[in-house]
C-alpha cells in the first residue's frame, strides 16, 4: 500500500475511518489496551518460558505488528490514529497504575507489558513507524528476559510474592538478579540501556506528532514506569528482612542450571545492545532518522531518575510502605483495577447470564 496512489486514495475518508477504526478493535483485544486488557494479567497462570515468548514478542505484539504492517492505510487515517493515541494513552498510565500495587512479580510483568504495548502504539499513531517498531523489539528482548528471570525466582523460592522472594533471599540468585536489573533496566528507561533509546524515539514522536498533552501524558507513564520497575527490583533485592531459616537454605535448584540460565544471558545482551541497532532498523523499514543530542535526552532521563530515586525512597531502604500508603482510596482503586472487573460483571455477566436463562427457559418449555 502506498499512502499518496493506489487503493488509499480510492477510498473516500468515511470508508477508510471505518475499515481502520474496525481494524483497531482487533488491535485492541489482541494487544490488550483498554478497556479489553483485562485477559492479559489472568493469562499469567502459565509457565513462564510461555509468558516469555507470547507476552513479550509474538501474541500480544500481533495487534502492534498488525498496524505496523498496515500502517499506510492508519496514517491517511487521521481521525482513527487520533482515537488510537487517546486510547493508548489511557492504556499506558491506566496499566502503570496498576503494577506499582501488585506484588505478584508476573503480574507486574504483565501490567508492564500492557502499558508499553500502549507505548508502541502511540508512537504509531503519532506518525512514526521507527518508533513503534523500534519499541516493540527492544520490548521483545528485555520482556522476555524478565520473564524468564521471575521463572527462576518462582522455580526456586515456590511462590510469585516480590516480598517473600526478596524475604527467601531473592539476591543470593545472582544471575536471576543481575538478569533482573538490566531487564528492568531496560524496561524504566535507564541510559543506555535498549529501552531508553526506543522510547527517548516515542517522546520524540510525540513531540512532532501527538501534541503537548500527548508528551506529558507519556512522561508520566514513563516515570510511573521507573518507579514500579524499581519497587520491584528493591523487593527482591533490598528486602525488609531476611527469613533465618531461608537465608542459607540450598535446597535443590539453588543454582540456575544452565538450560535456564543461557537464555538470561543471550537476552541480557541483547537487552543491552539493542538500544544501538536503530540505523539498521530504520534502514530495514526505509525511513530516515535523527539523531538527539544529550539535551534533548534531559527530559526522558530526569524522569526515570525521579522514579527511580521514589522507589528507593520507599522501598530501597527496606521499608516496605510506599507513598500510596498514605492514601487508601489511590491504592485501593488500583490494587482493584479501577474495577474494571466488577464493572463487566456487573454489566456483560450479569446480562449473559439473564439471557442464557431466558433462552435455556424457552428451550425448556419449547
């Protein structure tokens, strides 16, 4: 497809704002943004090798893929990429929120990918191909690496709880840790790391594209993004106390053995490098770029510093209460998902269930 000849520009706007917006809600089930992310956390019932290459790279980046690969068609789209930037944006802070609360750690990883899955697609909706598609694999890479480093804590310590894997000694896993910190890395924006480079292209894009509300609205999220990437990190890591009869306790699978621990170092790699394949990846999808200077990268890098430096105040110094603490109904809101769960109970359950009833009731008597 080409945005300027050929079956774009044959369509009149109204039929191509609806071929895109029909196209989104795929997007938006498929790639878990608001309101339909709600599947995405209870999906991470299962083995984290699984969550690693379906939540990371492939099942839940299809929808991403999906506008990426059709982006000609979304980009003459105007009104839809504007729907698509509201809607992902909501996305982003919405999941944030969400995993600076939890304290199951695949939990927090999903919320995480859910948020930066928002992330990607504004940057497509702001009119930047690179910049999505350069996100979606620097996620890809550092995603999967901690996913596959919570499968060691879980596999040692038999539970998901950050808290009583940080308890059980959660740092005595020295690669599982070291895997932990430059994912997580990564994952907040740290320089110069992947992450930061892909998303330092968002804010740009943003910037150009998306508009002043857009760009703060992205701040947020990725300072929301630092501090719960790093209250998970100092849980683990920085526990409050350790448990005596856990401390030295080297039960069986107390060493990563090498089948789990290769992978961690292949995607620590490349969680470490990628942010420098951007020429390559730009040069792969034909597109030009620019490079930023360092004050350009100011603002991305005093934001993670800022989180970064909450989380340590609240939980790198091994306490455990948070600044959300001290305001219930925040932390209650997001511990329960804005309710989002109860409010589809309420509405679509409840309606389901009334009609299944009535239908099996005349099914009966018929």
């Amino acid at each position: 497809l080409d945005p300027d000849v050929g079956l774009v520009t044959r369509l009149a706007p109204a039929t191509l704002t609806a071929i895109t917006l029909l196209i989104f809600v795929g997007i938006v089930g498929k790639s878990a943004q608001f309101p339909l992310h709600t599947w995405l956390p209870d999906a991470m019932e299962g083995p984290t090798p699984v969550s690693a290459l379906l939540h990371s790279a492939t099942m839940v980046a299809a929808g991403v893929f999906l506008m990426a690969r059709l982006y000609p068609l979304f980009l003459a789209a105007e009104t839809t990429r504007s729907v698509i930037l509201v809607v992902a944006t909501i996305t982003a802070l919405l999941a944030a929120t969400m995993a600076m609360v939890d304290r199951d750690i695949k939990k927090v990883l999903a919320y995480s990918s859910i948020s930066q899955l928002g992330f990607m697609l504004m940057a497509l909706a702001a009119g930047s191909l690179f910049a999505g598609v350069f996100h979606l694999i620097t996620h890809a890479l550092f995603k999967a690496l901690l996913f596959l480093c919570s499968g060691l804590f879980i596999h040692h310590f038999a539970t998901n709880d950050l808290e009583q894997i940080g308890r059980s000694g959660g740092r005595s896993m020295r690669l599982a840790t070291i895997g932990l910190l430059i994912g997580g890395g990564a994952l907040a924006g740290v320089p110069p790391l992947s992450g930061f480079f892909s998303k330092e292209e968002i804010f740009a894009a943003l910037g150009h594209g998306g508009g002043a509300a857009f760009t703060i609205a992205a701040f947020a999220a990725a300072f929301l993004t630092a501090y719960y990437t790093f209250r998970m990190i100092f849980l683990v890591t920085v526990p409050d106390r350790i448990e005596p009869h856990t401390a030295d306790d080297h039960h069986e699978g107390s060493v990563e053995p090498w089948t789990m621990a290769l992978p961690v170092v292949v995607l620590s790699l490349g969680a470490t490098l990628a942010g420098g394949w951007g020429d390559k990846i730009a040069a792969t999808l034909g597109v030009e770029i620019s490079h930023h200077s360092i004050g350009d990268m100011l603002p991305a890098i005093g934001v993670v510093a800022a989180g970064v430096v909450l989380a340590w105040l609240d939980f790198g110094r091994g306490d455990r209460a948070g600044f959300l603490t001290r305001i219930p109904a925040l932390q209650s809101l997001f511990s329960n998902g804005w309710h989002i769960d109860e409010i589809y109970r309420a509405v679509f359950v409840r309606i389901t269930g009334w009609v299944a009833t009535l239908l099996h009731g005349m099914e009966v008597k018929g």
